[in-house]
C-alpha cells in the first residue's frame, strides 16, 4: 500500500539556521507533492506544490525539492524565526480525489 | 472574508449518541472534503464530494455519514456505529479537477469527544 513517512521526532533548531524536514514515500508515483504547516488545534495550511517535473520550487524562505529517484521531498525554512515552529505535512496524489498525508513533523525555533 | 468554517469547536459525544458536525464555505469551491487527525497519525480521508447531490467513501467512511444538498455545506454526520470517535476532524475544499493539483483550505477543525 502506498505509504508516506516524515521523521516524527521533532526538529529543534537555533533561530537564524536552516531547518530541513524530509518526507520519504513507497509504492506510488506522485504528480504532485504539497507541504502545509499546521498550528496546535488548527488546520492545515497550504504552503507549497511541487510537480513531479520540477526539481525545486521557492517561496520567500521556503524551498521545496521534489527527487522522484528517491522517492523523498526535502523541505527549507532558511533564517528560521520562533514564529515558524509549527508542525509541518506534507501530501502526496494518488490520483483524483485521493490525496495522503504524513504524519507531520514538529519543528521549534528556539530564539 | 472568503473562507472555510467549521462549527463547534468542541464537540462532546455520549456514548450511542449521533452528532453532526457542520462545514461551510463561500471560496465557491465545488470540492469538500472530510478528514480524521488522531495523534502522530496523518489526515485520513472520511468522504468527499465534488458536487451538489453527490459524494463519495473515503477511506475509513464506516460509521459516518453526510450530505451534500448546497454547494456551500458539507455536513459530516457521526453515527452511534463509529466505535472510536474521539479525534479531531477536519473540514476541506478546493477548485474542482484533482485535489492534488490544487491547494486545500481547511477549517480550523471540530475536536470530538465521547464522554
């Protein structure tokens, strides 16, 4: 079955370093991958969409890369801030209707 | 202000008891979706509808039920045979074609719990 994999263990990192969450995923085939963070006792926020075909895609300090090779999606918060800690998901396709969801990764800023 | 809204926020349940959770938008989004979050576990799609009068299971549909009368509302009724309800549910939807090729709006989500 199709399965998708963040580290869930939380990241802790300094203010101003660059904080990278990975998202691993079998079985499938993606044409799209997105990120959304996500605050405690909210929902989701969109982020960033990557297409199978793009390698990298930017958004002010984020940046997202997509390797089909691997099967893996890396993603960037540069000069990270306290006010980006959050936890963060990321979705693959699975064609039409049927997008799946990791299990986040919680990510803290320390000032 | 365009935007997804779910209602209530909290939510108690007696055991054997049906609730319905409520989910509107004006974003004139065709799409919506329902999902479950459980701790440490990802999104888990309950049903979605792409239209009016139409929807569809998702993957874990037993013991739920909705309806889709109004492109706006997509109401998600939680049935006495859901044996494990307590979650956080949330309430989704986006442009009309593949939901991955477009961004989801979420609601800020319903936390259930059976007392």
């Amino acid at each position: 079955s199709q399965k998708i994999e963040q580290n869930s263990e939380a990241l802790n990192i300094q203010e101003g370093k660059t904080a990278t969450l990975t998202c691993n995923y079998t079985n499938y085939s993606p044409a799209y991958l997105q990120w959304y963070r996500q605050d405690p006792g909210r929902g989701p926020v969109f982020l960033l969409l990557i297409r199978e075909n793009e390698k990298e895609k930017r958004k002010e300090r984020l940046k997202v890369t997509f390797d089909t090779t691997l099967k893996q999606s890396l993603f960037h918060i540069t000069a990270s801030q306290p006010a980006d800690s959050a936890t963060y998901l990321c979705a693959l396709d699975t064609g039409g209707f049927k997008t799946i969801f990791g299990a986040g990764t919680r990510l803290f800023v320390k000032a | 202000d365009g935007g997804i809204t779910q209602s209530p926020k909290y939510l108690f349940r007696k055991e054997g008891q049906n609730v319905t959770l409520s989910c509107e938008q004006n974003l004139n989004h065709d799409a919506m979706y329902w999902y479950r979050q459980d701790p440490g576990q990802g999104l888990r799609l309950i049903y979605y509808s792409q239209i009016v009068n139409d929807f569809q299971k998702g993957d874990i549909a037993e013991g739920y039920s909705v309806s889709r009368e109004k492109k706006e509302s997509f109401p998600l009724t939680v049935t006495s045979a859901q044996k494990n309800p307590t979650a956080f549910y949330l309430c989704a939807s986006s442009t009309l074609g593949a939901q991955s090729d477009t961004e989801a709006f979420f609601g800020q989500g319903t936390r259930l719990t059976v007392v």
